[in-house]
C-alpha cells in the first residue's frame, strides 16, 4: 500500500457515493482547494483532518496514516501534460509565464512567488456568453538573497 492507492480509494469512493469535494472540505474545515489537493495525494493532512477525511471515504487507520506521510508533490505523470484542461493551464504558463515573470519582477524584484504560502480561489462566473472559470492564485513574495 502507498500513498497513491489512497488517492485511487478516495476517487472510487468519491464517485461511487456522489460526493463533492466542497462537502468534504467544509467537514474538514478547509478550503475547496486546498482540501482537494490533499484528498488527491498533494498536501500533508494532520491527525484530525485524516480521521475526517478517513471517516468521510472509508479510510482505515492505516490508510489515514497515509495522509499524514509528507507526499512526493507533483501529480503530472507526463512533462506535457495530455489531459485538455491541464493542458490549458501548461498553456497559460507557456504564453503568459514569460510575462508574469517579467511584471512580479518589475514590481517586487528577484524573486518568486511561493507556492508553499500560498492560497487559490477558484470560482464560476456567470456570463451571457458562456458561464467563466475565475482563478485567483495568491503566494508570498520571496526575495531572492545575496551571500
């Protein structure tokens, strides 16, 4: 057993009962986001959260545990991605990265954004000509340092 089996339980699970990944997260306490994220094997649950999410999938102990084991981040099994709207967002990267880059640059400095102190919102916009995905991604500016 390891991590990604619990990952392809709670899946099962998860479509086999109908369950909504907004659900899960208010049990738990946590953003859609973030608690999406753990639930598919990239974020590291703690004790209480494992038992939540165990009781809501049909964890056993053991597996639970498994949420708690810090995860090998990174859940593309390719360098490009095939799945379309993955794809999309490799896309985006693609075209606009060089641009962001060069805006949080211009406004920060050297640096980066972080993705360890970080938050994501993703919400549906209603629009006559088709209903649009909002995502906003907020991480902590680090600077980078001289020695």
């Amino acid at each position: 057993m390891n991590r990604n089996d619990i990952t392809e339980k709670i899946i099962t699970v998860k479509v086999a009962k109908g369950i909504q990944w907004a659900d899960v997260a208010k049990k738990v306490g946590l953003s859609k986001e973030w608690t999406t994220a753990a639930c598919l094997g990239q974020m590291t649950l703690d004790e209480k959260q494992a038992g939540i999410v165990g009781e809501i999938f049909g964890l056993t102990p053991e597996e639970q545990k498994w949420l708690q084991v810090v995860p090998y981040k990174g859940s593309l099994p390719t360098p490009v991605p095939t799945d379309p709207l993955i794809y999309r967002w490799y896309e985006v990267v693609s075209v606009y990265g060089s641009t962001i880059k060069e805006l949080i640059h211009e406004e920060f400095g050297d640096g980066i954004m972080s993705a360890i102190d970080f938050s994501m919102d993703i919400q549906r916009q209603a629009d006559p000509k088709g209903d649009r995905v909002k995502v906003v991604l907020s991480g902590k500016f680090l600077p980078y340092k001289t020695y």
